[in-house]
C-alpha cells in the first residue's frame, strides 16, 4: 500500500503551504519529489516504517508553490488500541538551510580543487568590509614566497606585464568610485 494523510500537524502543513484539512486523505508521495516518492513507494520506506525497521532518511518535499524542501524524515509504527498496526507515524524535520550549506561547501572543496589544478587565482571581496581574500596558487603563479605581502607598487612591478599597469589602474579607480 501506500501512505495517505490522516492527519498532520500546523506547522508542517504550512511548510508547504496548505491547511491542515487539504492534507487529508492525500497520498503522500504527492507532495514529495519524484526521486523522494520513489524511495517511498518502490524502495521499501513505508513497508520499513510498518514494521519499525525504518531509522532516518533524508526526503525532499515540494510546497505547493514548487518550492523544494528538505526534511529529515523519521517514521515509525502507528498501532490502535487492540495493538494492530494501522498506519505510521512520520516525523519530518526541515534541513533545507542546513542542505544548501551542505550544497555550498561541497561547491567551494570543487572550486579549490579547481583552482589548485588549473593554476588559476580568485579573488574574493567582502562588499561589507572590503577585505580582499586570494584563493589559489597566487604566490605561485607570480613567483613571491607564501605569505609575502606585497604592495599595490610592488605588484604591479612583479606581477603586471607593464603594458598592461596603466589600464589596470584605472580599472581599479573606476571599480573604488
């Protein structure tokens, strides 16, 4: 079988965006992504979440808007009073935040790997505090020690091909303007 919605609480009806009543009598893979319903329906979840055997795993949901989320699911087995079981109780708690930080970590260990593999340098600057951060092989790239700090006079000298120091110049006072 399948689960359908009973019942479920405020909040998780809101996550996605509907009233609590609207969710009753719903299957609920319809309100998960397709890999997520797969999951449910053809890769055991609900016949583990009958049978007690099912711990935790990772779901994504979609709002009515269209909107992903994701939650970490724990289910277990719901009994009537006689202790038969009838249904399952599910818990879904939203990581969606803690998922996109997962997302932009494993972006930066690629883009580091990207930049140490291809001798490219990146330059990062915080638009609150301008601090400049360098990412990737710069010290090796032009030939300075690690850690040596150079100034602007002392870049331009070292790093810049001097056709081109003019015109990074007045990039550089367009862009403080």
């Amino acid at each position: 079988g399948q689960p359908i919605i009973e019942d479920c609480n405020v909040r998780f009806a809101e996550t996605l965006g509907y009233a609590r009543e609207e969710l009753y009598g719903r299957p609920l893979a319809e309100l998960y992504t397709e890999e997520s319903a797969t999951k449910l329906l053809e890769g055991g979840g609900y016949e583990r979440a009958l049978s007690g055997e099912f711990e935790q795993e990772r779901r994504e949901l979609v709002t009515r808007d269209g909107t992903r989320v994701t939650a970490l699911l724990r289910a277990s087995p719901r009994r009537n009073r006689e202790g038969d079981v009838v249904g399952t109780h599910a818990l879904f708690v939203d990581i969606t935040d803690q998922a996109r930080l997962e997302t932009l970590e494993a972006l930066r260990e690629r883009m580091a790997f990207a930049l140490e593999a291809t001798d490219s340098v990146l330059f990062e600057v915080d638009l609150r505090t301008g601090e400049e951060t360098r990412r990737g092989p710069f010290e090796r790239l032009y030939g300075i020690e690690s850690g040596q700090a150079l100034s602007s006079e002392e870049f331009y000298a070292r790093c810049v091909h001097p056709e081109d120091r003019e015109r990074l110049r007045e990039l550089q006072r367009t862009e403080n303007l």
